[in-house]
C-alpha cells in the first residue's frame, strides 16, 4: 500500500466540517481519510496565504482524486485575482488539453496558465504519447508553476509518472508540494 509521500510533519486531524464541506465521505476508509487530510492541510495554508504548494492525488481510478480536487479548484477559484489573465479559468483535463495543444488551438491559454493564481491539471500521465510531446510539454508546464498553488490528479502511482518522465514525478514531491498516493477501492464498486 502506497503511503502519504510527502507528509506533513505536524498533521491536523480530519476535522468532519472539512469533509462535509469537501461533499466527500471518506466510509472510514484510511486511504480517503488520507486523502481528505492532506485537502485539508492545502485548503489551511491556502486560506492562510502561507507559502503556495501543490497538492498532488496519484494512484487507483475512481478513489475521489478528481472529487476533491475540483472542490478545492473552486474555492481557491473563487478566492483568488483573476484580473491580470486572460483565458476564462477552467480545469484543465490533461489528455484533452494535449490533444488541442497538437493541433495548435490552446498554446497562448498555455503560457497563460503558467501564470495562472491556481491551476488544476486532471489525470495527468493518462494521454497516450509513444513521441514523448506530452511528458515535455507537462515537464515545461511544472517547471514554471514552482511555487504556485497547483492541483493535480493522476491515475498513475508514483512507479507509474516515474515511467512517464522522472522529473514530472519529482516536482510532485518537491519543497511544502503535498503529494499522495491513494491505493484502495474504487467507489462505484462499494456498494456491489
């Protein structure tokens, strides 16, 4: 079982208004108390505006990455200067954004997104790429979202962004970045 890669040296307990507001149950699961921790220890330094981060969910599909991923997206959202930006803020689902970034339609919405107060990438590692173009484009993206506040998802584990290219896998686990590793049932198999 995948550990918190990354911990926090002083972990705050889950509090249950944090996971009521996340809409997320975690069925008493370690791993989705996990999860729901670590949202937690990003939405407080958020809130706070102590030194930006990023918070990283890899591992197993259907686990509520993308879940509590878009509820923090949204609060950080809505809390944040947009004015110096151009391109309406949305969140970005990796393997489509390739696919226009191929076809040249979204390289100015790119560079913007360098800047961009928060940046949510969604299912990173998951685009099918033999040429290597998304791994670089990616890498490039990272590198400039240092010290930022960014969120990422990914269906990979941390063997599984290694493959892709190691120094997407390293700036996950990068300085204050939060970055874990989720490894037990999927949702929608729960109830069966």
């Amino acid at each position: 079982m995948q550990e918190l890669i990354t911990p926090d040296p002083c972990p705050q307990p889950l509090k249950p208004k944090f996971a009521e507001w996340l809409g997320f149950d975690t069925c008493g699961d370690p791993e989705l108390v996990k999860m729901a921790t670590a949202a937690q220890q990003w939405a407080s330094a958020f809130k706070a505006k102590v030194s930006p981060r990023w918070l990283s969910f890899i591992g197993v599909s259907g686990t509520g990455k993308t879940h509590i991923c878009k509820r923090l997206w949204q609060y950080a959202k809505a809390n944040s200067d947009w004015s110096r930006i151009d391109y309406f803020p949305k969140i970005i689902y990796w393997p489509d954004f390739v696919h226009k970034l191929r076809s040249g339609y979204v390289f100015e919405m790119r560079q913007e997104m360098k800047r961009w107060p928060v940046l949510f990438l969604d299912d990173i590692g998951a685009e099918r790429d033999a040429s290597g173009f998304a791994a670089e484009e990616l890498n490039t993206l990272l590198g400039c979202r240092v010290d930022q506040w960014t969120l990422i998802s990914s269906n990979k584990d941390a063997d599984g962004l290694k493959a892709v290219d190691g120094r997407i896998f390293s700036r996950l686990i990068r300085d204050k970045n939060i970055c874990v590793g989720v490894n037990t049932q999927d949702f929608s198999e729960r109830n069966l």
